[in-house]
C-alpha cells in the first residue's frame, strides 16, 4: 500500500522532527476543586521555543474534549517548533463525575480562563516537571488558541469581554502576557443573534462584547459551519471575531470546512462531520506558519503557507487580514 501523504507535506514539505509529549503534569491551584492536569508536546531539539496554550472544546467525546484530544494540532505545532500546553478544563468529560455538582458547572467557561493563566504563572514549574524542556522555552511568546468553547476562551483572554449572567459583573479575563491568538470555530455576536436551542443553556453568550478583542489573532471558520444550535445566523457568525474585534486580525475561510474542520479533534471521531485529514494538516500548518511569522517577522512561513494553500484552483481556503 502506498504511504499517505499529507497536502501540507505535499505543497510544503517540511520537516518533521521527532516531537515528545509527556502527560500528566500537575498543577496545585489553589481554589481549583482538582488540581490542573496539562499535556505537554514540544519538538526533541531546538531552543527560543514560543509557548501555545491550546484549550479544547466541549464536545461529547470522554477523550477528545481534554488534554488527550486535538492531536493533530498539537503534534504538527510541536513539530514546527512550538511547546503546546493542553489542560484538562473542568468542563472535560472524564471529570464530570467528580466537579459536575460545583458551581459553573458543566461549561466553567470563567475556570477555563483562570487555567490558561494558571499555566502562565507556572511555566517554570512546568519546565521543572519537564527537564527535557529545560532552559529552552521563550516565556515571552505565547499564544492561546482554542476550538469552539475553547475558542470562546481564547476570546476572552485576547480581550473579548462579557457580562457574567448570575451576577451582572462585566468580566475582563484580557492576559497581557498572551500576544497572539487562534481562533478556530469561535463563538460570534450576541444579542438576538445568538438565538438557537443553546441559547437557554449559554446566557453568557449573549453579551458576548468581541469589539475589545484586541490582541493580534487568526482567526479560523469553515464555509459550512453552520451551527444552528447556536444560531440561525450560518456560518458566518464564526468568522465574526474577526470582523467586530479590531486588527490587527487575519481571517482563514477553510472551503467545505464544517464545526471540527475535519476533524482536528481527532481522527475518525464520530462526532466529526467532515472528516479529510486534508482539511485537518491545512488547518494545523497555516496557524503555526501564522504563528511563527506573528512571533517572528522575518520568517517568511506564514507567506510561504498562504501562497501553498490558499491560492490558485486546488485552494483548500481564502485569506484576508486587517
């Protein structure tokens, strides 16, 4: 049989150093019902590496919404030179058992932020955990990326702002020390718009402010994400944090792309509706090519990556930016 070849292999051909994963590591937080527990990828060799913290999203799926999941992301932005943090929310599956009566339960969409920043304060701590990592993480780069829930986490941590529904209190969750972001399926404007079945069980969405989202991000959204649990609005309610939030911002439109982008979650998820490994190493090399140029101006990879797949007939999707 013929080895498989990725369409980013083909129109990039990168290479692929050996990537190492350790998990779990853990994190004492204090006031955190459990402790943190994150995943931890980054390539074998190389130094000066940026940071991604990568927040998964609240599928059904015991493995694939935790630190276990989003693998084929993971993998190849370690490959290209990242370290990649993925924390077990609470909102994960598996913990459900054990947090599922505790307040903010079952989305902790305020615990999601608190943990991206958690990681941050403990980044040493990690590197201690991890002595392969020793002395070879640059802690002022970091990006958060994150899929649909875990995108609505990102938003908040590059500056989105909401209203807390059982409180009334404007929440401002903004990191500094986060410089850049990815966005992938992200949640869109509030209001009346956010007006599916969901909208009961998600108020927060409703006051979703993206117009203070300002750290420079990509954002990520598939042409037939059509998300009507959320809203009747289509797909492009998804590309809206790119529209509201002010620039600098660049928007990748993935062509035939549905709510898991073919499945970045994981391979051969039931939950995936359009499943191309494809799709997937499309989606996974243009944020890291995003973000190693954001991180490093004269790295020519996100130009590179855009001229590759994003352009001529064979185009697996469209860039603009702001």
């Amino acid at each position: 049989m013929a080895e498989w070849t990725s369409v980013a292999d083909t129109h990039l051909n990168p290479s692929a150093p050996p990537v190492m994963s350790v998990s779990p590591v853990t994190l004492a937080v204090p006031g955190r019902p459990l402790d943190l527990e994150v995943r931890v990828s980054a390539p074998v060799t190389g130094t000066d590496l940026p940071v991604i913290l990568l927040s998964h999203g609240h599928g059904a799926a015991y493995g694939l919404s935790s630190s276990d999941g989003y693998l084929p992301l993971a993998k190849v932005w370690a490959a290209r030179g990242f370290v990649v943090i993925q924390p077990n929310h609470l909102s994960a599956p598996r913990l459900g058992r054990q947090v599922g009566d505790k307040p903010g339960a079952p989305y902790f969409w305020r615990s999601r932020t608190q943990d991206m920043s958690a990681i941050i304060d403990r980044l040493a701590e990690i590197e201690q955990a991890v002595p392969q990592l020793a002395g070879r993480v640059d802690r002022s780069k970091i990006a958060v990326a994150g899929h649909s829930l875990g995108a609505f986490t990102a938003e908040l941590l590059l500056g989105a702002k909401v209203t807390d529904p059982d409180t009334g209190e404007e929440v401002n969750a903004l990191d500094a020390r986060i410089t850049q972001g990815v966005v992938l399926c992200g949640i869109g404007r509030g209001g009346d718009t956010f007006n599916g079945f969901m909208a009961e069980h998600m108020p927060v969405f409703r006051t979703t402010d993206l117009t203070t989202m300002t750290t420079p991000a990509l954002v990520v959204a598939g042409d037939k994400d059509d998300s009507r649990h959320w809203t009747t609005m289509g797909p492009d309610w998804h590309a809206d944090p790119y529209h509201l939030a002010p620039g600098p911002k660049a928007l990748l439109t993935v062509f035939d792309g549905e709510h898991l982008l073919g499945g970045i979650q994981g391979f051969d998820s039931t939950e995936t509706t359009d499943e191309s490994p494809d799709r997937v190493a499309v989606v996974a090399e243009l944020a890291a090519a995003y973000l190693r140029t954001a991180f490093n101006p004269a790295d020519d990879a996100w130009q590179t990556a855009r001229d590759a797949l994003t352009t001529g007939p064979d185009a697996y999707g469209r860039v603009e930016s702001k």
